[in-house]
C-alpha cells in the first residue's frame, strides 16, 4: 500500500500579522488580525497555545516524513519591484525588524528541519520561487513511487495569503489532496475567516478540519493516531471538584485553561443529554485576586470544537447575551472551552431544566421562555433554507438512547407508581405521561431506516454553520439566579 507524501505550510505567523497584544495595545499596523484573532491561534499563553502545541508535534513528526514549510513576508523598502505592494498595504513585515520575526523563535520544542521560504509579493508558488521548487521535487517524488502530496496549509491572513496559495496549489498539483484547519487560521474578522473557509471548501476542494488533532490524523497517514505533545506546566493550580473525578487529559485541560490560578474550584452542572461535561469554575490567582465566575465545558475535541465556533459566529448578532470565550485547549481527542456570561455575577447558576424540575413557578418559566426567544430571536433575521438532518442535530443517536432509556427505568424503578398502559403512556405522580421509550425504540428505527429527516429542508440562521448550531445553543439555554 503506497502511502502520501504529508506537507505542512504554515502563512506569516510574524509579529506584524499575528503578534500577541494586550487589551490596551494599538494595531501595529493594518495588516494585523487584532487581539481576537492572536487569541485564537495562540491562545492565553502563546508558549502552550494550539498554534505552539501543532507546530511541537510537527517537530515531532519530521523524522517521519513530514515535511514543513514557513512561508514568512519579507520586504525591502527600498527595492522599486516592492514599492507598490506595500504602498497599496502600507509597511509591514520589513526584513530584519521585529514585526517580521516569526512568533515561535524563542518558544521551546520548535521544528529544526523546517524551510523557511520568504515571499515578496501574494503569490508564493510563482516559477522559480523555492516553495514552487520544494514542492516539484517532492511531486515528482510521489509520482516515481505512486504516491501523491497532501497539502496542509494554515496561517494569516485566511482570506489572503492563505487562500490565494491554496488556489495556486489546487491549480499546479490538481492530483494532491488539500486541507486547512479553522483552529489554525485567522483573518481581520471573523467574518472573512468563514466566509474564506467557505470558498475554500466550495471551490477549491479543500477540506476543512475543526480542531487541530484532526489536522494531526489528516495529515499522519499511517496508522494510529499522532502522538500527543502533552502541555508543560511549571505549576499547575490546585484543583478542588464537586462531581466525578476527572481523568488525566481532562485534568491537564483545567489546567492549561486555568494557567493564571492558584486554585480552582468546579462545581459540575448536570442534566443534559451530552457527551460534555460543564462546570461552573471559580478560581483565585496567584495574588488573592478572585476571578468572576465562568463556565467550563470538558468534552470530545470535535465537539468543543464545534461548540466554539458557534459561539464566535453568534456573538456579533446578539451581543453579551452570547456567552464569551475565555479559553480554548484541546490534548488529543479531548477539548475543553472556558466562557464567560455578562450575567453570571456571584449568583447561582443553574440550567433551565434544572429549574423547571425544580418546579418553576409558570409565571417565571414563561418570563425565562420570552427572553430567550427575544435574545435568539435577531439571528433568524437573516436565515435562510438548508438541508439539515434534525435527528444528527439533536443528537438523537445510540449514545443518547441508551441515557434516555436508563433514566426512564431510573425514574419508573423509584416512583411510587409508574405504571404502563397499553396506549404508549404510564401514569407517574397521578398523571398520564407519554412513554418516550417508544420514539426511540420503534419510531427513531424507522425514522432513521427510511432517511426521510436527512431530505428536508429547514430555517438555518446565516452567521451559523450548521455543523455548530447544536453546540452553540446548547449553553444558551442557562439561567442564573
């Protein structure tokens, strides 16, 4: 079985494009992603962020095949062929100066064997530049052994630089295979970046993957997963959890997510139906000063994944009312994300099916119902028709039917009645309930055998991709009082 030929490019991860900035730092120039954007590639401490912990593991991986590319600006103010193109984008990333230094010189673990190509203009692949040479050698050499190029391209600006190389590649090597990754790219706004990765997907074959661990998968074609670069801790905060214990990863997750804290308190939220596990976490720094509360979500990468894209999609529509991001992390197959809510203040926090369990006065559920309509209500403003399969969306799969169907049994087991009667329904509490253990175990079958939910058509709010419109409103539903 012939195997590909893995390539990483990484575009202009430099100072002047996405150096780290503080919340009173002015752009450096016009060409930056801004705090946001640093933010989201770098995360809170850049050293141990997600762009830091793929370029480790790229480090790791040369010795195996893979092969990494740097793509920097470099520019000569003075040369005439130059003067345009940073006339036209005024003066960034000019040879020899701070702005033009990549950000990962001083971190630790960086890739050695790693080219560096320095580029003049927006195109990268022109005859004769060396990323067009490297690369020609290295398609030759997959053609001489049967074998093809997969490409990973990730950096700034995505709507630019790095969708302009992906289109010059998916033109020169129609036969290789492309991908990026949206943990790993950033533009001026977060708008551009999806609308890019939209293009990119659409036009140009792209794949586009959500998390950085499945970039890892995507690009290692032999078996077994990548090897984990674990994150490095000179002193991890003192944990205290009111709930089940968690395991390594996810405890390495807390950490990385609570790197400033001496101590960390969570208190786990429960009651869903999802494959997550939330906290609410209260922590104290170093200095005694303690943090305003936040909300920790610890769950499978993709999904995380998933869930923090929605919530930077929704954000613009409905202001503080979307729950902020604090923190990304993912280790291996897990991910975690750290938000914040306007609201939260010092009170409880507690989910609207916890409240209404706890039997909710009509009056206040009817209030809580109103407000939430009037907060989501802006992001169908502007919606449109999609194919969407609801079951996928709402997670109707095994996973939930087997918790649904323990609970019921739970709930039957100890009540002091629960009878079932021949029409689908039991009495619980002197009531006639319907018994759900009927949809799922008839209905969902044959709802799912015919493939009829995966035809239709439904309302689909355009800042929303719809592979994250389960995850983002999944935290939207949260009460605190």
């Amino acid at each position: 079985m012939s195997i590909d030929i893995p390539v990483l490019v990484t575009q202009c991860l430099q100072h002047d494009f996405v150096g780290p900035m503080g919340a009173t730092d002015s752009l450096p120039n016009a060409l930056h992603v801004g705090r946001d954007g640093s933010s989201r590639l770098l995360g809170m401490a850049p050293p141990h962020g997600p762009l830091a912990g793929m370029l480790r593991w790229a480090g790791l991986q040369e010795r195996h095949g893979l092969h990494v590319f740097h793509v920097r600006d470099w520019h000569d103010k003075d040369d005439p062929l130059q003067r345009e193109h940073l006339k036209h984008f005024k003066h960034h990333c000019i040879r020899d100066t701070h702005g033009a230094r990549f950000i990962f010189e001083d971190w630790e673990g960086m890739p050695t064997a790693a080219r560096v190509i320095d580029s003049t203009s927006l195109s990268d692949l022109q005859e004769g530049t060396a990323l067009h040479q490297h690369l020609d050698a290295l398609d030759a050499k997959a053609k001489v052994r049967g074998r093809r190029l997969k490409i990973a391209v990730v950096g700034v600006l995505a709507d630019v630089k790095v969708h302009y190389l992906l289109y010059e590649l998916s033109i020169r090597y129609p036969e290789a295979q492309f991908a990026t990754c949206d943990a790993l790219i950033a533009s001026l706004s977060g708008e551009d970046r999806r609308h890019a990765l939209r293009q990119m997907e659409r036009n140009l074959r792209v794949e586009v993957l959500k998390t950085v661990q499945s970039l890892q998968c995507w690009l290692v074609v032999s078996a077994g997963a990548p090897d984990v670069v674990r994150p490095v801790f000179h002193q991890r905060p003192v944990l205290s959890l009111d709930g089940d214990a968690l395991d390594e990863t996810d405890a390495d997750l807390v950490a990385d997510l609570f790197r400033e804290a001496a101590s960390v308190k969570l208190s786990e939220l429960r009651g869903g139906f999802g494959k997550g596990r939330v906290f609410r976490a209260e922590c104290i720094r170093a200095s005694g000063l303690r943090e305003s509360p936040s909300v920790l979500k610890l769950g499978p990468g993709d999904d995380i994944a998933a869930e923090r894209l929605g919530s930077e999609a929704v954000a613009p529509v409905i202001g503080n009312h979307a729950p902020r991001v604090q923190g990304y992390a993912q280790l291996g197959a897990r991910g975690g994300l750290r938000f914040a809510y306007a609201s939260m203040g010092s009170g409880k926090v507690q989910t609207l099916k916890e409240a209404f369990r706890n039997h909710l006065d009509p009056d206040k559920l009817e209030g809580y119902l109103r407000n939430i309509t009037s907060i989501l209500g802006p992001l169908y403003r502007a919606a449109h028709y999609e194919p969407v399969d609801l079951l996928m969306e709402n997670w109707f799969d095994s996973f939930t039917e087997e918790r649904v169907l323990e609970r019921v049994a739970g709930v039957l087991a100890t009540a002091a009645e629960g009878v079932a009667t021949a029409q689908g329904t039991f009495v619980l509490g002197g009531h006639v309930v319907p018994d759900v253990r009927t949809f799922y175990e008839v209905t969902l079958k044959q709802l799912k055998k015919t493939g009829i939910t995966s035809q239709e058509r439904h309302l689909v709010p355009s800042c929303m991709v719809i592979s994250t419109t389960r995850t983002s409103s999944s935290m939207a539903t949260g009460t605190s009082g």
